[in-house]
C-alpha cells in the first residue's frame, strides 16, 4: 500500500491513495495541495500525482431522490388502480345498481305491494 504524506493542517501522519481520493472530492484537499509519496523527498500537488482526481470531482453529482419518488409512486398508483376497479366490479356485479343507457329516461318507482296472511 503506496502511502503519501499531504502538508495540511490537521493531517499528521500519512494517507494512503483512497483517502486522499474521499478527501479531494470533499472539498477539504484542492488539486494545488503539496503531496508527495512517503518515500520520495520531493513535494508536488495531489494534482501532479493524482492527475485523474480532477476529471471524478467534476462530474455532476448523482441524482437519486428523482428515481426514488417515482419507484414510489408507481406501485401505490398500480395499487390503487386495481383498489378502484374491485369496488367498481363488486358493485356492479351485487346488482344494487344497474347500468343504464345515456338518455333513457329514468324508470319511475314501483309502488310497494303489502301481502296479508289471511287465516
């Protein structure tokens, strides 16, 4: 494991190369910060020895609340879709109310017939 010593405040000892990495793309380290590896005697900047960690830092951030809120909303609307259409065939079905034609007059209501029993 290649270990590297950073002049920054706050930073005593060495890192290795994955630290450095989190620590760039957090903004603490900046690609002039002096570096150099532990067994060299000559510093450079984290920018000559890790030339790639510029082009990570500037990649736009990964947007996941977007994908998220979305994974959410379909299965609760699938539901409720498949909610709505039971109670609408249960209801139907029950014979409580009959579907009628557009424009058919509604059918005025029977009188009720009282039976007797006659002894």
């Amino acid at each position: 494991m290649d270990l590297y010593d950073v002049k920054a405040s706050g930073f005593q000892g060495p890192l290795n190369a994955r630290e450095i990495k989190q620590l760039y793309r957090s903004g603490i380290f900046g690609p002039r910060q002096p570096c150099k590896p532990r067994q060299e005697a000559t510093w450079r900047t984290i920018d000559e020895i890790f030339p790639l960690l510029k082009y990570e830092a500037e990649a736009p951030p990964l947007r996941f609340g977007e994908t998220a809120r979305f994974r959410v909303k379909a299965p609760l609307l699938a539901t409720a879709g498949l909610l709505l259409a039971f109670v609408a065939i249960t209801f139907f079905r029950s014979g409580s109310v009959a579907p009628r034609k557009v424009g058919q007059p509604t059918p005025a209501p029977q009188p009720a017939v009282v039976r007797t029993a006659l002894r």
